[in-house]
C-alpha cells in the first residue's frame, strides 16, 4: 500500500479474497474484495475496514483498482505487486464465470 504524500510502502501479500459480484449497469461489474493478509503484511493502522473495489466491464476486464476504507476511497493506492495479485485473482475462471453469469441475457 502507499499512502498519497508518503515515500513508505507497505507490500501487502494476500492469501485470500471474500468477493462479492454485483452488475452495476450495462457497462459496469462491481466487485468487492475483503483480503485476507499473509501473516507478516499487516494493514496499516489508520485503516478500519479494509476492501478493494474492482471495476470491470462485462467481458470481466479490469479497468480500475481502488483500496477503499469503510467502503469509501481513502488515501492509499495498491502496489504494482497487489494489483498483480488482486489481477490473477480476477481473471481466475470461477470469478470469469460469476461475471459472465451476471451479464448473460
């Protein structure tokens, strides 16, 4: 994680994602991700509820990456590293199914 305005980074290595799927509109699928950490990578401390919101188009592409706090953006932006794990996590072919699912007629 880094925090806007700060040189210090906090990688963040994931072992798991709580995803949840929703359709937001003809161009838009939602989908939140509660992580759950590696031991050794904590959440900085001025985070009380940590999620990711991903932003995808129907085809299950991601376009947008956003850490949120309470479920509201806040001042952190992901690594390169936890984009590539949030990423690979995304294009797995079970959550590709539950997109698809979700935008099928």
């Amino acid at each position: 994680m880094i925090k806007y305005g700060l040189d210090t980074i906090t990688e963040l290595k994931f072992k798991e994602f709580n995803p949840i799927i929703e359709r937001r509109d003809d161009q838009w699928v939602d989908i939140v991700l509660r992580p759950e950490l590696d031991s050794g990578a904590p959440i900085p401390d001025d985070l009380i509820a940590f999620s990711i919101l991903v932003i995808c188009t129907l085809d299950g592409t991601i376009v947008q990456i956003v850490p949120q706090d309470e479920d509201c953006d806040c001042e952190y932006q992901c690594t390169f590293s936890e984009k590539e794990q949030i990423k690979a996590f995304i294009e797995q072919n079970h959550i590709q199914t539950a997109i698809a699912n979700l935008t099928s007629p």
